[in-house]
C-alpha cells in the first residue's frame, strides 16, 4: 500500500516562454534540499537541446540545458531518461517538434520516468515547457500532462505591463482544466522600479485571479549557476510559507 506522502510535488508553469520557470524551479529545488528535502526534478519535454543523447548535460552555446541546471540545483545523479525524457533538437513546442523529428512525446517514458521520481523523492519539481496550452499531441497540451501527474500547478509571471493579462488567462485555462492552482511567482521584479504597472501587478494578480502571489524574485545581473538562482529566490519567496503549502496547509485554490 502506498503512503501518504508528506509533501506534495509541484508543476511550474509560465504564463510563456522564457519567462523564468528554470530558474524559479531551479532555485525552490536547491532551498529545498538545503532544508534537508530529497528533491527530484523532471523537464518532461525539453525543446533546443543540441544532442539528444546529450540532454541533461551541456547544451547549446556552452549553456545548461534545463534539466541539467534542474538536476544541478537539486544535487541529483539521475539517468538523462529520468530527467528528460523527451528530448528535441528544435527549439519548438512539442508537437511541433515532434512532427518535424516524425518522432511522437513519448508519453509513457515520462510516466515511467514520474514514478521512478515520486517514489525515490520526498518531492518532485517538474518544469513544463512553454505555456500552459502548449500542444504536446493532438488533443493532449501542458495542462493535460499536469493532470495526468496529478500535480498543482506553479505559474510563473512577468512583472511587467501586459502580465496581468497572460497570468489571468493562465489562471482561468487551469481552473478551466480542473487544475488546482497553488500560486504564483512573480519573477525578474526590478526592487527599484517606479514603474506603476509592475508596482501593483502582484496585488492586482491577486485581487483578479483569486490566487496567491507567493514570492516576488528580482531581477539580477545574470542567473548562471543554481546558486544564484536560489538567492534570487531567497530573497523574493518567504520559505517558511512556501513549505506550508507544500505541507498541503495553505489555502487550496481552485
Ligand atoms: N531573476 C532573474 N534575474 C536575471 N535573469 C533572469 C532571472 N530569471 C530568469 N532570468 C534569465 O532569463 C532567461 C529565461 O529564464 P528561464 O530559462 O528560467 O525561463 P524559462 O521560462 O524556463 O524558459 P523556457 O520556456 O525556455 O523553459 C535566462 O537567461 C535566465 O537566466
Ligand atoms: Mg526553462
């Protein structure tokens, strides 16, 4: 009979590309595992990685791929099957991808790769790609591969003009899906902005999707290792809080 577990895994979305999940993920993944947590990470589908054998070790122009720096963050040694999947030399959504490499997301891999990571981990990190609607199959998008895992989801946001937008869409398309949605992060705030728009964003997020807004991470110089993305999230995600709602105590939003 399985357990209980005590602390529950997480599906970070965006509200689109490039706005920051890897590093968001990256940095909850090494806070956690410096509170003593065995934490896994899975980038299910990753797009861009230049040789697919290759996808969970260096990739283009010298850069991690993002299940590397996931790996990297969270101190783990798995296979490059656990840790990606499914992985595409194009930078394009899934099915794209997979339609130019005439090669389908191999769905069951990354089921088999889930429950290698759910048993052996207190919590798994999975980081989607893209947005929430991204396709992965026909009929099948990020949002189905969230559910079919069984996870809440994390959106991460821009701070900037136009997200208020993009989050209450993706917020709205979760909940649409049956999601739950445990909060989201906004994430490359600049803490000396006079900026009205990204000054009352986060209160607005809140106020319009009914969701709350866990942590606020700045804008740094450049993000290059694990370590600097755990103190950007240090400093903009109250930990304590974060793990409660790991913990299942926070208020469940749907
Ligand atoms: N707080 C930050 N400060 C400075 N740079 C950041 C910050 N957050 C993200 N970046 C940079 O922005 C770029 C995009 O971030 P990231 O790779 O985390 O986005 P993503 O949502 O995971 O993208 P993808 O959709 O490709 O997976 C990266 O170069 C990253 O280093
Ligand atoms: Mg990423």
């Amino acid at each position: 009979m399985k357990t209980e577990k005590l602390w529950r895994s997480l599906f970070i979305t965006g509200t689109d590309t490039g706005v920051g999940k890897t590093v968001i993920g990256a940095g909850l993944a090494r806070l956690l595992v410096e509170r003593g947590l065995k934490v896994g990470v899975m980038k299910p589908i990753e797009t861009g990685v230049v040789s697919l054998c290759d996808a969970a070790a260096t990739a283009r122009e010298g850069t991690l791929s993002d299940g590397a720096f996931l790996a990297r963050a969270a101190r783990i040694e798995e296979r490059r099957e656990v840790i990606v999947p499914c992985a595409y030399a194009e930078p394009l959504a899934p099915l794209v991808a997979a339609r130019h490499a005439a090669r389908r997301v191999d769905l069951a891999a990354i089921r088999r790769a889930w429950e290698h990571l759910s048993s052996e981990y207190d919590l798994v990190i999975v980081e989607g790609a893209g947005g929430l609607s991204v396709p992965i199959e026909e009929g099948y998008d990020m949002a189905s591969l969230a559910l079919d895992l069984g996870l809440p989801l994390l959106i991460v946001a821009r701070p900037s003009l136009g997200t208020l937008n993009h989050t209450f869409l993706t917020v709205h398309y979760a909940r649409s899906r049956g999601l739950e949605v445990m909060g989201v992060i906004v994430s490359g705030y600049d803490p000396q902005t006079t900026d009205v728009a990204e000054l009352t964003n986060p209160p607005l997020m809140e106020e319009l999707c009914q969701v709350p807004v866990i942590g606020v991470v700045p804008k740094r110089g450049a993000i290059d290792s694990p370590e600097d993305a755990a103190d950007a999230v240090e400093e903009g995600v109250d930990m304590d809080a974060f793990l409660l709602l790991l913990r299942g105590g926070g208020q469940p939003q749907r």
